[in-house]
C-alpha cells in the first residue's frame, strides 16, 4: 500500500509545480498593493507568525470572511494568498487572514488553538456575521472551528458559513508531526482526537453553515 504521506503530497504530481508558489506570491502581493483599505501584520497572540492581515470593504461590510491558508501544516503564510480576497470584498464581505506557527515547531492541536485565538480577536473588532473558509490543512482548521470546546459561544454563533476547500478526511499526520513523533507520545493529537469534531458540527460542516 502507498504510504499516506506520499498520497498526499500533490506537488510531487504536479509539472511545473516549482513556478506555482511564485505565481501566487506576485498574485497577492499586486492585489495587496493596489489595495488602499488594508491592515498588515495585526497581532492575536505571541510569536511573529500569530498575526492577520485585514481587507476593508469600501463600504459598510455585510460580515467579515476567515481565510485559513493550507499548506499541510507545514509551509505558506498569509501572504501568499491576498489576492483570493477579491470576491469577497467585491461581494461586500470585509476579509482577514491569519498565518500561524507551523509543523514540526509546533503540534497540530497548538495551530488549533492559534487560530481559535485569531478567530477570537478579528470577531471582537468586528460586528455582524462571520464566514471561515480555508484550504487542505487550512480547510481542517476552521471545520475544527465549529467544535464547542474550541471557540466561545458567542463567537460560534456568529459563524454563518464554513468551507473547508480539499481538507484532510483522515486521522493520519506524516511522521515528521509532532502527532506522530515517538518522543512527543500518541493519543494527544489533535488529528487523533477530533478528527472532524463533535456530530454536531460535522453536520453543520457538511451543510455549508448554520
């Protein structure tokens, strides 16, 4: 049987795939710069990369959208992905991206908990709805989201939208995850524990929202 981790390593499959990362930083950084209305490198917690960047609507926004960037736990940060900001504003919706410590610095479980954290200040300094959407480890993290243990009540309830885009539906981590590091134990993942979270809100993923 194929090893999970090399099932899941898409660039090996990809012609080219060195010349994409290079596209979506130019992508981003045009769309960032052409962009009056934005606010860089806003801090949620203690370390360089905790911190979200946030697009204002030119007018007053109809909610606020949390775009969680993928990148297997493991690489990326906001910045590569401004640019996919442009439906949403256009759409009304002010937006903010967070970046986050990555793997293996840190466990899958503590990037839970750092995006928690920024979901918790970007809703405190805005009002009306919230939309998460987020790509492979991106789309994990905010169906984990929805969790009741992870975010305030309050906070939960504002959430009218969640798209994970291409998220994991396993419990496996590669072995270069803390998760699977012999030295760091088992059983205290984050993948392990909550794969998808309570039934609740797998429902409430698997519908698109609320």
């Amino acid at each position: 049987m194929m090893p999970l981790d090399i099932t899941y390593a898409n660039a090996a499959y990809i012609v080219r795939t060195e010349t994409y990362p290079p596209k979506w930083d130019a992508a981003a950084a045009a769309f960032a710069s052409g962009l009056g209305r934005t606010q860089v490198g806003v801090s949620y917690g203690g370390s360089d990369r905790q911190v979200f960047d946030f697009f204002n609507t030119s007018e007053a926004p109809k909610g606020t959208m949390i775009f969680v960037h993928g990148g297997y736990w493991k690489a990326f940060d906001r910045s590569s992905w401004s640019h996919l900001a442009a439906g949403p504003l256009a759409a009304g919706w002010s937006v903010a991206m967070p970046s986050y410590d990555l793997c293996p610095d840190v466990r899958i479980s503590e990037i839970t908990q750092q995006i928690a954290q920024a979901v918790q200040v970007i809703a405190a300094r805005t009002e009306g709805p919230l939309a998460l959407a987020g790509h492979s480890a991106g789309g994990h993290l905010v169906a984990r989201m929805l969790d009741p243990a992870v975010l305030s009540e309050a906070v939960r309830d504002r959430i009218v939208r969640v798209a994970p885009i291409s998220w994991w539906l396993t419990s496996y981590a590669g072995g270069d995850f803390h998760e699977r590091d012999p030295a760091a134990g088992r059983g205290g993942g984050d993948l392990e524990a909550h794969p998808y979270g309570p039934t609740g809100c797998r429902r409430r993923q698997d519908l698109g929202g609320r």
